[in-house]
C-alpha cells in the first residue's frame, strides 16, 4: 500500500476527504445539487415528516420491513413523472445501476459499454458476469458492430444519458434505434438528466420521446437534481417485478431510508410545480462554460480541460482560497492528459454568484492557460 501511495502522490493522484462546515463561505460550484434543493425549507420539511412517521431507518431489507407506503408512493412518482410503467427505490443511484445491470444479463449475455460510462456502469459491467464490449464514446457504428457479431442471444447497451465529466448528451434516439434494429435492451443511467433535460426535467429519455418504450430502462439518482439521495431503476412492470426476484443490491440492502424518500417527494414535487427550474440551471451553465471560454454544454456540467493533473488540482485549489469550490477530476475520473476543473450549475445561482465566479475563474485560469 505505501509503495502505490507513493506512486499516486508522486503522479498527483492522491486523494483526501476534506470535511465542509455547515456555514462553509466558499460559493460551491462543485456539487450536483443542481435545482438547489437540498437545502429548501420544503424539501427538508418533506424529510423531517417522514422521518418523525416512520423512523430513521427503513429497518430491514425491501423484502422484509424496508418497504413503507412511502417508497410505494416515490415509485409511483417517479414513474408518473418520467413517464415509465412502474420504478423501484435503491438506496443508492449505484446500487440501482448495479442491480439493474447485472440483474438484465448475466452469463450468456453481451453487455455493450460506452468507454466514458460511469464507474458504477463498468463495476456493474465487470459484477454481470456477461461478455462485455466496450466501445469509443457515443459511436454509434461501434455499438452496431459489436451487437451484430455477437453470438449471445440476448444483449443490453448502456450509457449515461449526460456524461459526468464531459457534459455531453448521448444520441439516445439513434442509439435506440439501433437497439431494436438488433434486438438489444437499452439501459440509461439518467444521474445527471432528470432535473435538468427534457420536458419539466423529465430527462433525455423523455426528450428524445423513449419514455415509456418498452425495449428502455432507466436508472437514476435522487442525490443531484432531487437533492436527497438515493436511486431508482424505471422502466416495464415486468422488469421492475424480475428485479424484485433477483436484483441483489435490492434483496441484501436496507431499504432506502425513510427521510431520503420524503424529501425525494417533496423535491418532485417542486419541479412539477415549477416546470422552470431546467431551463435556469441551463442559462447558469451557458454563463460558467462563457466565463471559463469553453462551449456552453447541454447540461448542468461546465468541463474545463487543463491537461495535467498538478495543473488542475493547483487550479482547483486556488480557486478555494479565492472563495469558490470547484471540482477537480483526474485519473481514473478522466483519461491521462485530461484533467480538469468540472463546474456544475445549479438553478438558483442569482447574478451576484455568476460575477463572483467570473471574476475567480478568470484570475485563476490566466495562470494556468498559455
């Protein structure tokens, strides 16, 4: 272990747990609370009252005493909302991605990887026991390809909807349409769609009219948009029911805690009353992404690319002492040669915030840029 520690530090790859105070003054550009949710009075209200009716655990697995009336009435939002048949609450966005995908392959199967998924797709690839193809980000001919000479019967693809990094969009309708053309399932990880893309935040499936198919599953988190935590798997009545009987992040993992789905309800709440909310995170990514001179992306992610990774951590953390938070991804997060500074948005970021942050990213990335 010493020696690999060494090895990381001497590659500026070593992490550390920083722990935020309550009143922390910096102006957080670094988190996914993208609708600014986690901390408004309705949604901590919607968790308080769940967790004085029902408790501060869920006490047991789903299948045993983990499953309240209240993560029924989540899953039945959440299908509602996103336009899906039915949903299942994880108590994570990982443990749901990890469920889901092992649970729809397994031995005898070809799973179809994009090479940028998230670490929760590939550890769900690597736990299926599948055959597994993993193909260059967004490339269509590629998954093609690897669908049409498999010799596996049954196979699923899967992507993020948004990158996490990047910020870009998969071309699910295309992506689709390969998909039925070569009787494939396609999986979406939605982490960082629902909230911000599609119709009132309905995410990228909805935008691209896939709601509701019957060959698309989707996985999502509470922890980002929603700002509770937590994960949910959408799709038909018969997968969420196949699930049930053999998703295992599901059968061994306590259930959701009860506080977690009450502030998720309250937080849908809120974006279906105010169908707004995406378009505000956009118009926030839109100033970041001009204030950084980068493209302004088609979602809450403001991708910085500075190249090394010493580069982006220096960055990242003059970027603090100068009172804004800012992520910083390296290796393995992003390829070598592609550290950078990732800025989310969020929806109530006011003009004062947008000028603080200009003023900080231009004096830091002045230092840093040729």
């Amino acid at each position: 272990m010493d020696r690999n520690a060494e090895r990381r530090r001497a590659a500026g790859l070593r992490r550390a747990l920083r722990p935020r105070p309550a009143d922390e003054p910096l102006l957080d550009l670094a988190g996914n609370d993208y609708l600014g949710l986690s901390r408004d009075k309705r949604v901590i209200d919607g968790a308080a009252a769940a967790l004085r009716t029902w408790g501060a655990g869920s006490t047991g697995s789903r299948l045993v005493t983990g499953s309240t009336e209240l993560h029924a009435q989540l899953e039945d939002t959440l299908a509602a909302f996103t336009g899906a048949e039915a949903a299942l609450v994880f108590s994570s966005g990982y443990t749901a991605n990890l469920g889901a995908v092992t649970a729809l392959s397994g031995p005898g199967s070809l799973i179809v990887s994009d090479a940028a998924n998230h670490a929760s797709l590939v550890d769900a690839c690597r736990l299926s026991r599948a055959r597994v193809a993993v193909t260059p980000h967004n490339d269509l001919a590629a998954v093609d390809d690897a669908l049409a000479r498999r010799a596996e019967e049954r196979a699923i693809v899967v992507t993020d909807s948004v990158n996490s990094a990047e910020g870009d969009l998969a071309p699910l309708r295309d992506l689709h349409a390969v998909c039925r053309d070569r009787r494939a399932v396609l999986v979406v990880d939605e982490a960082h769609g629902l909230g911000v893309c599609g119709p009132g935040g309905r995410g990228l499936v909805a935008a691209e009219g896939l709601a509701g198919a019957d060959d698309v599953v989707v996985t999502m988190t509470l922890s980002k948009s929603l700002g509770s935590q937590g994960g949910a798997v959408l799709g038909p009545r018969r997968v969420v029911d196949h699930l049930v009987d053999t998703a295992r992040t599901m059968i061994f993992d306590t259930g959701l805690a009860p506080a977690c789905a009450g502030a998720a309800l309250a937080a849908l709440q809120i974006l279906r009353e105010d169908p707004g909310l995406p378009a505000a995170v956009l118009a926030a990514a839109a100033a970041l992404a001009e204030a950084a001179g980068v493209p302004a992306p088609p979602s809450a992610v403001v991708s910085v690319v500075l190249g090394e990774p010493e580069v982006a951590f220096a960055a990242a953390g003059r970027c603090a002492e100068l009172g804004l938070r800012v992520g910083c991804f390296r290796p393995p997060s992003v390829p070598e040669g592609t550290s950078r500074l990732r800025l989310t948005a969020r929806a109530d970021l006011t003009d004062a915030d947008l000028d603080r942050a200009r003023e900080v990213l231009a004096a830091v990335l002045a230092q840093v840029r040729p």
